[in-house]
C-alpha cells in the first residue's frame, strides 16, 4: 500500500517520524512530502534515510513536472502528519501556493485524506482553525482527534497531535478493508 506523508511545520515532526519508520518496518511504501517549514523541524536526509526516496518539496521541481497531481494520483492513502493551522486553515481556503496545497486540490476524496492535527492549545481551539477542520471533514478528510495534554509551549491543553502507534492502528485497519 503506498502512503503520501506529508509533513507540515510543527514540534510533532519527531513523532511523525516514528510513524513513518513503523509504517516502512511494515513494508508500506512511503513516499513523503514536506513544506519549507517542516525542514526546520525535520532534515531532508532524515526523511529520505527513512524511507530510501527523494522528499519532494517543490511545485517546480526540475525534472518532476506533474509531482503536483502525480503523488496524490499514485497514493492509496494521504496523510497530512503533522498537520499544522497554517496548511489547515489554507487547504480549508483552497489555496494552493505549495506542494500539500496543489496536490490537496488534485485530490477528490475517493481515496483517504486524513489529517493529524498538531498545534498550540490556543491555534487549535481558535475559530478559523475549528471552521477549517469542519470545513475539510465535510469536504470528506478524516480528521484525527488532538489529545490533550502539555504541549512543547509549556500549555496544558488541547492540540497535542495522538501517538503515532494510534494513526498507524487505523492504517493497519484500513489496509484491512482493502
Ligand atoms: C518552535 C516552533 C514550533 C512550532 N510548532 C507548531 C505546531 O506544532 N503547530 C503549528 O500549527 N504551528 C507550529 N509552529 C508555527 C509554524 O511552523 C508556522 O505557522 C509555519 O508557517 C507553518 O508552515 P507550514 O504549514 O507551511 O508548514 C511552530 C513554530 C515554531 C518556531
């Protein structure tokens, strides 16, 4: 089964990392995407030691025209993880000025979007960001649940992505109806 991960900018970009590592160790095939912002929080080689593939970052990547369409046309099942309010709230907006954006807009929901937010107490709970994750779940995206708890920002509270053994559950019980 071939998973899209991508990666936006967020302090959850280690755990994501670990689901990625189990979902390889499993013998999906990943092939991850990042934002400017995620590499401040996970290197390139990091990424691509893991999963033994290029990242790709770029709508305009030398010698990778359709990436845009392509990654999301080739994927089983897409995961934005960790997913932060900026590319929450753009993808609710439609805005496609990167990689996620355009291949968000290529997608039509026939195959999963799942969306694993990870944010501050106060992003999360803010009203764009609740309007967009509704806006996104009734676009037909799952949108995983936060859980609560102390957040890298010293609050306690809402906002702090789930463990990344409970998002590789649900892939395995995906994987299970196909
Ligand atoms: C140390 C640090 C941690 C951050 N963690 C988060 C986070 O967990 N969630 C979030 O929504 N934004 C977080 N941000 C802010 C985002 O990185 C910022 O909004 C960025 O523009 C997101 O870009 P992207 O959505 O294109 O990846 C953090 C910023 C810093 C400096």
């Amino acid at each position: 089964m071939k998973i899209l991960f991508q990666f936006t900018g967020s302090i959850a970009a280690f755990k994501a990392c670990q689901l990625v590592s189990s979902l390889v160790k499993a013998d999906y095939s990943v092939q991850t995407v990042a934002t400017k912002s995620a590499f401040e929080f996970v290197g390139r080689a990091t990424l691509e030691g893991l999963t033994n593939r290029a990242v790709a970052s770029e709508v305009y990547e030398p010698g990778h025209p359709m990436d845009h369409i392509s990654l999301a046309r080739e994927a089983d099942l897409i995961l934005l993880c960790p997913a932060t309010a900026n590319s929450i709230n753009k993808l609710a907006a439609g805005i496609a000025d990167d990689l996620i954006g355009t291949l968000f807009l290529a997608n039509n929901f026939k195959k999963p979007y799942w969306v694993v937010p990870a944010m501050n107490t106060q992003m999360y709970e803010h009203p764009a960001t609740q309007e967009s994750l509704k806006k996104l779940s009734h676009w037909g995206a799952r949108i995983f649940d936060t859980q609560d708890g102390r957040l890298a920002c010293g609050e306690v509270g809402s906002g702090k992505m789930v463990e990344p053994d409970e998002v590789f559950k649900e892939i395995e019980k995906f994987k299970g109806t196909r």
